[in-house]
C-alpha cells in the first residue's frame, strides 16, 4: 500500500519515478496480484492516470483491462474502473486542443487505440455482455466506450454488433432504463449505431423503436422539450432517412399521425428558445424524410395522403400562415408543405384554397409570391417560396390553368392582386433576383401543358403612354435584347425554351418578330467573355427549338432556311460546340441532381431543375436536326406519313375488333340470362310434377271413401233415412274435393300460361342474337329442356283422362247406389219419409249433372292444353332453324377474324420494319403511345381555334 500512497498520494524522498514507470508497475501489480483489492486499487489509479498519460496507459495497460473485464466479473467496482479507464483511452472528446494538429494526433490515437480493442471481436462481445449488467457503475462507463468505439470506427463495429447474437436487441434495452443519464446516453449509442447501416435500422426499428421513441418525445414535452427530444429526433432521422422499409412501417403504424400534435403553434410565438427552434426544425426534416421526392412515388404519394387525411398538412398551412415565427422555421416549413403537396392533386387543391389571415383575405400562393419578387426578403426565405410554388403546379395542369389565367384580359381585377400580376411584375423589375424567380415560376406554370403555352400568347402588357400593348413573348424578348444582367437573360431564356418547346404555334409566333432571328444569330457568333457563353448556349438552345419544332408556316423561316442561316453565319460545329457547352456546366451539374433549388449566394442562381430536363430531352434531337439534309428530311416525312397510313389502319382494326369483343361480351350476356330463364322453367316443371302427385293422392283417398259408402249402402238398406244421412254427407265430400280439383286445373292452366310465355321470350331473344357466335351450346340445351317439357305436358294430360273416367264410374256407382235405395224403402216409410227420400234424390242428380259439367268443361281444357303443346312443338323448331343459323355464323365470325389478326400481323410486320429503317438512318422513332398523344394534342389546338373563332 505504500507504493500506491508514493503514485497517489504525498511526496516520497528520493528520485521520483516517470509516468511511463509508474504505469508498468501499476500493469504488473494487475497482472500478479493475488487480491482483488490489489487489483482495484491498481486499476483506479490507471484511471486516474489515463488522461494525462493517454498513450502509455492505451499501450501496456489496454490488455490488463480487457482481462479484468473478462475474469473479476463479480465485483463491479473494478468493472467500472476498467470501462472508465478504456474509455477515457479511446475517446477523443478531451478538453479544447490547443491546435489542429493536436486535434489530429487525439484523433489518430483514438482511431489507433480502436482498433487495438475491436481487433478481437470477441471484446466487443464482452462489452455487449457487460451492459446487461443493472449496476449503475457498470452499465453507465459501457454505454459510453461503446459510444466511443462506435464514433471512431463505426463499420467495423457495427459490422460485430450486427453478428452478434442479440446484440441490437440488448442496446434496445437501454432505452427502456428508469435511469434518465443511461436512457440518454443510450440514445447518442443508437445514434452512432443506426449510422449509414440500413440492417442494423431495420432491426432497431421492428424492435419496437418508433413507438418508445414518441413516447419519450411526448414524455420530454414535444417541441417545448430539451436536448432529449434533439437526441430523439436525429435518432429518428437515421431510422427513417433512405429506408424505404423503415418509412413503410412508420406510415402503416399509424406514427404519422403522432407526428401532429408537434406543430401546434398558438397565437403568440414570439421569445421561442433555440432548443425550440431546433427541435421543430427537426421535426420538419422528419416530415420531410417522408415525403422527399427520392422516395418512390407510391410511397411519397401514400404518405401525402396520410398527411392529408390525419390534418397535419393543415396544421403546418396555420404554422405558414401565423404571426412571429421565427424565419428559419418559416422557410423550413414553406420547404416542408412543398413537398407535402409536390405531385398530390388533393394537397394541391387544399393549398389552393389557403388562405392568409388579412383583410381582405388573400390566397396564401398571393401572399407567398409576394415575398419572392421582393428583394429585401431573405434569401433563403425566397428560394423557399419559389420550391413551394414550383411543387404547387408539378403534375397539376388544374393549377397551372388557374395561374395563367389571371394574366388574361378577360379574367384580371383591378381591385385585387393575383399571382400573375405578381410573376409580370418580378419579370420586369430592377432586381435581377426577382426576374430569375419570376421567370422560372412561369415556367413552371408551363411545363408540359401545351394549352397553356398557347392561352399565354394572348397575354397583352400595357407599356408607356400613347404606345399600343405588347404581347407577354415580345417583351421577353425585348429585355432579353437590352443586354441586361447574366441572370436576368438566364432566365428569361429559360421562360422562352421551356415556353415554345413542342409548341409550333409558339414558335410561329417567335419566329414572326423579324428581330429575334438575327438577335439570337449575332449572340451565338460572337466570342465573348466565360460568363457570356452560358448566354450563347441557351442561345443556341432556342434557335434550336425553333428549329426543331417549326412547322414551316413562316416562307422566311422554314427548316431549310435557318439551317442554312445557322450554316453560312454561325457554322454547324461551332452552333453545336455553343449547345453543349450548357449541359457542362458546373452550376447546371447542381441543379440537376435535386429538385430543390439551393444555392450558396444569389448569384450562383442560374439553372432550374425541371429545365436541365428539358436540356437533356433536347440537345440531341436539336444536334441531329441542324445536322440533318433536306432529302433526309423528306424522306423521314415520307416515312412518318407511311407510318401515320399504317397506325390508321391498325387502329380501324383494333376499332373493328373492339366492337367485336362488344358484340361477343353481349351475346354471352344474353346466353347467361337464357340459361337462368331455363333454370325457372325446371323449378315450374318440378312444382308442377309435385302437384300432379299431390292431385294423385287426394283421388285415391277419395276412390277409398266412395267404395266403402257402397258397401255401407249395400248392408244397411233396411234403414233407409241412415243410409240417405251418409250419402248425403259422402255426396258432400265429393263436392268439396271437385271443387279443388277445379282450383288445381285453373293453377295448372295459369302455370301453362307462364310457361308459354317463357317459351314466347325464348323465341323473340334467339331472333335477336341470330348474328352472335356464342350461344350454340345452350340453344341445343334449350331444346331439350322443351321436349322434356312436352313429355310432361302429355303425362299431365293423360292423367287428367284417368281422373275424368274414375270419376265417371264413381258417379254411375253413386247412381245404381240411390236405385237400390228406393225400392227398400217402399215397404218401411210413410209418405212423408218416402217425400224426403226422393227430394235428396233429386239434389245428388242434380249435384251429378253439375259434376258431368264440370268433367266437360275439363275436356275442354285438355284440348286448349293439347293446342298449347302443338304451339310449344312449333317453336322449338324454329328455335332449331335459329340454332342452326347461329353456328353458321359463328364459323364466319371465327373464319373473319382470323382473316383479321393475319392482316394485322403483316402491317405490324411492316410498321416493325420501317421503324427499324429510320433507326437505321439515325432518325428517333416515336412509339404508338406517343402518336396517340400526339394525335390528342392536335385534337386539342383544333377545339381551341374553333373556340377563338367563335368568341
């Protein structure tokens, strides 16, 4: 103990030993102690020394330390020493350096001292061991050497961690600590995890990560919380940020609604704290993650809805619109609904509808691009509104129209501020800021949309007094010629490109002012200055297009002759050389790689994203055409004009074969509902075969009934008025049994009736559907079902003869039964009783010739049902002529459309090779889709001139 009281303690007489002595001694007393208290005490003093003496501590002691984690696992007191003592060694958080260069050495060793530990994997499985310790002086130097470890070499480790067995799952652990330092500290450890590795990401976030991660945000108090919430945050981000299957399963679970009650902001936001402004800001760039136009478009679109829909679209609309936010927020948030909205027809409609909290009220786009045309906004805050304006109108030509249209004469108020008189005005201010923005917006309200390209044309500016209006394309043009700032000219060329690009009309009207021609030729022959080339090229880009889209409606500037002007005044090399020289250029490399327009300092702000588009869609075709002789293009022309026959001719067959499928779709429609009828009449047949039986049943009980009445008559003549009382009562039920005979034969004929209509319905929809091709099969079916029908019309009728010759019998039987009664009687009865007799005589004879009536009446019935059937006979025949015609033409339908499909597969043939003959000349080939839109397109200028003709 008293070498430990010389290293710690007081002074010792004699020479005192050097750190790096002191140190190995120290080593040696770990390596060979006996006693864990030697051991600690040892141990505490390397952690004391380590800071000082960072390099020789890191060289002899590190494999002491990792031996001490390995074997005294028991007591966590050394533990704690040893993790804290290799922390200390590894990690380059130290005080503030003196210099750089003392920056770079701190960092070299912790590199050094890092891969020294993580040589052997198994050390950083120690450490992942050691963290399921609950003790607080274990757990806590744990997380932090392997925060450490993880800042200094994270691939590597993260690569361990990734192997190890339940490695992720333990520093999930972390998080769920009731202890806040751990909790937190565990938070950076995920942070450094989570970094650039998508595995480790999704295996932290099916660990149930989104859902602890809220609670704690909402736990700490949302925005209003502390560094906690920060840490929580950038967490969230490493999680989210190019995961697609992370940001599938944050939006399935519900977590985008949570993210809601963040932006709820109230009326006074004015002393916000920075921790504040950080945190919201961080929570914007998640809202942005999930929306960003990298995503895949089903995903972005999916979670745009979901935005929608929860109402944190409307939440960040009041946060655009509400009073003393700070800036950064503001043009955060701007940038954050832009993206909300880009390509979502809904968000975009909703957005439309904003509107700003004044009087009178504005559109929120109004107030917006009112900040963007002027030049004492930030410039950030304006290249914000600018994106949000540019995503306002991307896919959404509903938008575009409604932007261009308040340039119209006949739709622009005076009383009122709209968004076009905003974008005019920004287009010819003094601030060459202004005119770049301005003219990029309206370029966007452009952008694929020919309607508006030629509703634009019509816009008229009013210039000094005493001189007529000029068009909107005429004092483009005229600034462009004044000669003012590079970035105002940038601009306004790449209003003009974007604005006469597949446009003819456009051009026509371009090409009309005699000025612009020779404007554009001097520009691009002259040898300027390096900022001046940019000028030259987009140049050049423009007299290409009008080129390239000239319909040759101007004698003085067809095809030919601007080639030729291009020719003799600028040179086709040099005109090309010029061309290309856009697309290299450094500051166009930029603005194609992100939609967003972001750019140092104002005067790097030259290129839009959407027109590096159109510039690579373009300098090719522009190339070739410049390149191209006029018998190329004639024989192209010819060539387009064979392949426009050919498309018209396949499109007349595929007319012809839709209307086909039609016709089949109906026939088989009609098929199904004539099997369904069939299927009734079956149900009808059998409802009436159960009658039939029913009827059957209730004769042979009442044929029992009257042949015992006899046999009672015939024992019991003796008592005359017994045997008159029973026949009377039997005679009733006879009656009464007759009368539902006559109620079944009236249902039988009604059934009868039914069927025949069937049968009559069956007959008018087989006339219609003589010209189909499918209902061979349940013709011949129908058929069948009708003979059967007959079969069982004819039983019915043979059953219907038995019945009227038993009931005859039954009433001969009852009359030879009141013969015999008669005489009987004489000998026994009085006058009164013999009175009595003969006037019930009298009612059963009379009761008999009802019942003769009745069985007449049922012949006569018989034979309506027997000319029914004969009716039924005849029109099954006919429904077999029918059938017979059906397949006859469903053989001529089969034999004409294969006649169609060889046609058609010889004009494929020969379309197939003039295309591969103008790919051979070097000609690009337009698929059939884009001749349909083509053709659409010119549909569309049609319906327009008639519409100007007619105002």
């Amino acid at each position: 103990m008293n070498f430990f009281r010389g290293v710690m303690g007081g002074q010792a007489a004699g020479p005192q030993p050097s750190g790096a002595e002191t140190i190995q001694k120290l080593c040696d007393r770990v390596a060979s102690s006996t006693l864990l208290e030697d051991r600690r005490d040892a141990v505490r003093a390397l952690k004391s020394l380590s800071k000082k003496y960072r390099m020789e501590v890191g060289t002899q002691a590190m494999d002491h330390l990792i031996n001490i984690l390995q074997t005294d696992r028991s007591d966590s007191e050394i533990l704690g020493y040893a993790l804290d003592t290799l922390y200390n060694i590894i990690c380059n958080d130290e005080e503030e350096e003196q210099d750089e260069n003392a920056q770079k050495q701190a960092d070299d060793m912790g590199a050094h001292f890092t891969d020294k530990f993580i040589q052997d994997p198994e050390h950083v499985t120690l450490l992942l061991t050691l963290l399921e310790e609950f003790d607080f002086h274990v757990r806590w130097p744990g997380v932090k050497l392997l925060t450490a470890l993880l800042k200094n070499q994270g691939p590597q480790v993260q690569g361990i961690i990734l192997v190890s067995p339940m490695g992720v799952s333990r520093l999930m652990d972390l998080l769920a600590d009731s202890r806040e330092v751990i909790r937190n500290d565990g938070l950076l450890l995920l942070q450094q995890l989570t970094k650039g590795n998508a595995a480790i990401q999704k295996i932290v976030a099916f660990e149930n990560a989104f859902e602890r991660l809220l609670d704690i945000i909402t736990e700490e108090g949302s925005s209003d919380g502390g560094i906690v919430v920060e840490d929580c945050l950038l967490l969230l981000l490493n999680l989210l940020k190019n995961n697609s299957s992370n940001q599938n399963f944050f939006k399935e679970g519900s977590y985008i609604q949570r993210m809601k009650p963040w932006f709820e902001v109230g009326d006074d936001n004015s002393g916000w704290s920075a921790q504040k402004v950080t945190n919201l800001h961080l929570m914007l760039q998640l809202v942005r993650v999930m929306v960003s136009p990298v995503n895949s478009p089903g995903a972005t679109a999916s979670c745009q809805k979901s935005m929608y829909l929860c109402g944190l679209l409307q939440q960040l609309c009041t946060i655009l619109m509400a009073t003393g936010v700070p800036a950064d927020i503001l043009t955060e948030t701007i940038n954050t609904v832009s993206e909300v909205i880009r390509g979502s027809q809904v968000n975009q409609d909703y957005f439309a509808s904003v509107n700003a909290p004044s009087n009178p009220p504005r559109p929120a786009i109004v107030v917006l691009l009112m900040s963007m045309v002027n030049e004492r906004q930030p410039f950030v805050l304006r290249c914000a509104v600018l994106y949000c304006f540019q995503c306002f109108l991307y896919k959404n030509q509903k938008g575009q129209g409604e932007i261009v249209a308040t340039l119209l004469p006949s739709t622009i108020d005076a009383n009122s501020i709209s968004a076009g008189q905003l974008l005019c005005g920004g287009l010819f201010s003094a601030d060459s800021l202004s005119n770049w923005c301005a003219a990029v917006a309206l370029a966007h309200a452009l952008q694929d949309n020919l309607t508006q390209k030629e509703q634009l044309l019509r816009v008229q500016l009013a210039t000094s007094m005493g001189n007529p209006p000029v068009s909107l394309l005429q004092q483009c043009t005229n600034i462009l010629s004044q000669g003012s700032k590079v970035q105002t000219r940038v601009g306004l060329l790449m209003l003009l490109c974007t604005w006469i690009s597949n446009c003819p009309i456009a051009v026509t009207h371009f090409l009309h002012n005699q000025e612009n021609v020779p404007f554009l030729t001097a520009q691009i022959s002259e040898n300027l200055g390096e900022d001046e080339r940019l000028v030259q090229g987009l140049c050049a880009l423009l007299l290409g297009i009008c080129i390239y889209y000239n319909d040759n409606s101007l004698e003085n500037y067809t095809k030919e002759k601007l080639k030729q002007l291009i020719e003799k005044r600028i040179g086709k090399e040099n005109f090309v050389e010029k061309l290309v020289f856009v697309a290299k250029h450094e500051l166009y490399s930029r603005a194609a790689q992100k939609p967003q327009p972001v750019f140092p300092s104002p005067e790097q702000m030259l290129f839009d994203h959407e027109f590096t588009k159109l510039v690579k869609e373009l300098e090719g075709v522009i190339t070739k055409a410049v390149h191209k002789s006029s018998e190329e293009e004639k024989k192209e022309e010819e060539v387009k004009k064979t392949l426009e026959q050919h498309d018209n001719i396949v499109t007349q067959y595929k007319e012809l074969i839709r209307e086909q499928d039609a016709q089949i779709q109906e026939l088989k429609e009609k098929v199904s509902s004539m099997s369904s009828q069939n299927e009734q009449l079956q149900t009808t047949v059998t409802q009436q075969l159960s009658q039939i039986q029913q009827h059957k049943d209730q004769y042979n009980i009442l044929k029992l009934k009257l042949g015992k009445d006899n046999q009672s008559q015939s024992n019991s003549q003796g008592d005359g008025s017994q045997v008159n009382g029973l026949q009377t009562e039997e005679l009733t039920q006879l009656r009464e049994e007759v009368d539902q005979l006559r109620k079944q034969h009236t249902l039988l004929q009604t059934q009868l009736g039914d069927k025949d209509a069937l049968i009559n319905t069956l007959s008018s929809e087989a006339a219609q559907t003589a010209e189909g091709s499918a209902g061979a099969s349940d013709n011949t079916e129908l058929l069948k079902e009708l003979e059967a029908l007959r079969s069982q019309v004819q039983s019915q009728s043979a059953e219907i003869n038995q019945l009227k010759t038993e009931r005859q019998e039954l009433l001969r039987r009852a009359e030879a039964a009141s013969s015999d009664t008669v005489p009987s009687s004489d000998s026994s009865l009085d006058a009164a009783k013999m009175a009595e007799l003969e006037s019930r005589l009298a009612a059963q004879t009379a009761e008999t010739e009802k019942l003769k009536e009745e069985t007449k009446r049922l012949s006569e019935s018989r034979a309506g049902l027997e000319q029914q059937l004969a009716s039924a006979t005849s029109t099954v025949a006919i429904l077999q002529t029918e059938k017979a015609k059906l397949q006859t033409e469903v053989q001529e339908s089969k034999k004409e459309q294969d006649d169609l499909l060889m046609l058609l597969a010889d004009q494929d043939q020969k379309i197939h090779s003039l295309k591969q003959r103008l790919k051979n000349l070097g000609e690009t080939v337009e698929d059939e889709d884009d001749l349909d839109a083509k053709d659409q397109t010119d549909d569309d200028e049609e319906e327009e001139e008639e519409e100007e003709d007619e105002d």
